[in-house]
C-alpha cells in the first residue's frame, strides 16, 4: 500500500497469538463481523509467537475470506510475552487507532463502531476505551465455566486499569513510550502507570467488548498455579516504576499496590533478618515479627489477602523481577503482508 493509503487508515487491529490454533479462526472472524459494522479504512494484524500447533497454518487457509491480512512470526526471540507481541504490533501498524486482541478472544459485534464513534466525542486526554470481558473457562472434557463481566463495570467512568484487550490512540501510545517489550508479564498495568502520570485515561464503558476463552490447567499442580515466572513481570513493573518515576501512580494503583505493599513489608523484614544474623541484636528480630503483623493486617484491610499470600509465595521471583533487566532480542518474519 501506498503512502497515500496508509494516511487513510484509521484503525489497526492488533492481535498476539501463541499456540492458538482451537481459537484464532473465531478470534479472526468476529473481528471482521466486527468490521463489516462500521465504515472505516482498517488492517488486521497477527503478531504470533512462533507457534508450535497449526495456529499460523489455520490463519494461511483461511487468508482468502480475510481483506487487509498481516502474518507477522517472532521465529526468535530471547524473551516471549504478551508486552514483545503488541509493541510490534505497534510498530507494524499504520492506523490513528489501535486495537488490542489476544487470539483466544473472541469481540463483540457492536463495540468497535458504539466505541469509535464515542472516542471522537471524548475530551482530548481520553483516549483509549474498554468494555466489558466474559471469561469462558474451558476444560479438557468439555465443559466450561463462565464468568460474566469480570471487570464489574456498570457504569461508564475512567477505568482503574486494563487488561490485554484496549483501544487506544496510537500517538498517545507512542507519546508514553508504548508496550514495554523487556516486561515478561504484568505489561498492562505497568503501562496504565505511563498513561495515568502524562494526564491521559482510558474510559470503561458498559457495553460488553469480548469473550476470552481460557483453557483450564488441569494437568499443573496447584504450586506450579501459584509460584511462577509471571510473578517476575510484577517485579519488572515496580522497578520500571521507580525508573519512570511513576511511583505515585503505583501507590494508587489498587490492583498492583495490593502486591507491592506486602512485598516492601517482606522485603524490610528480609533486611531486618539478615542484620540481626550478622549482628544478633534481638529488638531486629522482634521489629521484624512486628512488620509482618502489621502488612497482615494492612493486606486484610486492603482485601488483598490472596495478594498477600502469593506475595509470599513468589517473594524472590517478584524480587528477581526488581533486579532482572533484559533487553529483548528478536527477529521476525513476515508471512502475510
């Protein structure tokens, strides 16, 4: 397409696969009934993970029914996420306006063109809108569970985060500095803090938006459900705070601070153990059995206990995350353009 073209692009739909070959086609085809709604110059653009199922080869099949079709495969990468998938999306795009997909989602008919036409009258720093998610827990012997608005949103108002689907002006985006590519996990509240410091929002309206089908890990053992690499993500996102100087958001982001306030007190105590081990001054020892009392407290107040509790679970992991810096290293391929 023509530079001329890409100036006539509105919207680009961005959407991040791995190993999603049960759900890209529903994904694929609700986007476009999606579409078909709505006067608008768009592009659709797959960023796949490199894939080990026929996700790719399922997309290629049905390429003809699909107009404005990008393939993009990350075939290497040092580091896979969810963050890596939509900052090249990102960068591959040529719409004023992005739209944020996981392959295993499927959108709902009238968001985009309830949603476009509501952005337009917004004032200038909002400027992105989410809507309401329905989970579908799927599980191995055909049964599901499902989970209606699990957002909670009754009301249109300024949302208090997203999660993986967004929509959003692509300069306000690239103004913050976009997906953090080197975070593994917890990318969307680390950019939630980016967006909040420069004044912009995002407007949660009651209109429901997708359907996210997740498939159940049944075959995993409950500690391996609780201690994992995503608490690393957490980690990445308090430090890339501090560095970003986004530390007031990040105390008055509930859903993020109800970790980080368990971690500081954790973290203190982790301190204080170790010098009263090189020291042996007891009144350490006790200061730190009354720290953990106190983040108790503070987290069953909080209604964070589940928070607290994986905060301790997955300490070191959150604390690794603090330290781990790495740049992501990729190389992709281009399969549809």
């Amino acid at each position: 397409m023509d530079k001329e073209g890409d100036l006539q692009i509105k919207l680009s739909v961005v959407i991040i696969t791995k190993n999603e070959e049960r759900n890209i086609i529903k994904c694929l085809d609700s986007v476009y009934e999606s579409l078909n709604e709505i006067t608008i110059n768009y592009e659709v653009i797959i960023v796949d993970s490199n894939s080990s199922d026929q996700t790719i080869e399922r997309v290629i099949s049905s390429r003809v029914k699909y107009k404005n079709l990008k393939v993009i495969s990350i075939i290497e990468s040092s580091q896979y996420s969810a963050s890596l998938g939509r900052s090249i999306g990102t960068d591959q795009s040529r719409g004023t306006h992005l739209l944020f997909l996981d392959g295993d989602m499927e959108l709902h008919k009238d968001f985009l063109e309830k949603s476009l036409k509501l952005l337009k009258n917004q004032t200038v720093n909002c400027i992105g809108i989410i809507g309401k998610r329905n989970d579908v827990i799927c599980f191995s012997d055909g049964t599901f569970q499902y989970r209606e608005n699990v957002y909670n949103i009754k009301n249109d108002r300024k949302a208090i985060h997203f999660g993986g689907a967004l929509l959003i002006d692509k300069n306000a985006l690239i103004t913050v500095g976009g997906y953090d590519e080197n975070i593994i996990a917890s990318e969307e509240p680390e950019l939630f803090l980016r967006l909040k410091k420069r004044g912009f929002w995002i407007k949660e309206i009651s209109v429901e938006m997708v359907t996210h089908h997740i498939a159940a890990e049944e075959k995993t053992s409950i500690v391996s459900r609780i201690i994992n690499n995503r608490s690393i993500g957490i980690g990445q996102a308090f430090r890339s705070s501090f560095q970003k100087k986004t530390i007031l958001e990040l105390f008055s982001h509930t859903p993020l601070n109800k970790f980080l306030i368990p971690f500081i007190f954790d973290l203190t105590s982790l301190l204080l153990l170790i010098s009263f081990f090189f020291i042996a001054e007891i009144k350490l020892l006790y200061i730190a059995i009354l720290i953990q009392l106190i983040s108790f407290i503070v987290s069953v107040l909080n209604k964070g206990f589940k928070k607290y509790i994986y905060v301790k679970l997955n300490f070191f992991n959150i604390l690794k995350g603090c330290l781990y810096k790495k740049e992501t290293l990729f190389k992709l391929e281009k399969i549809v353009d």
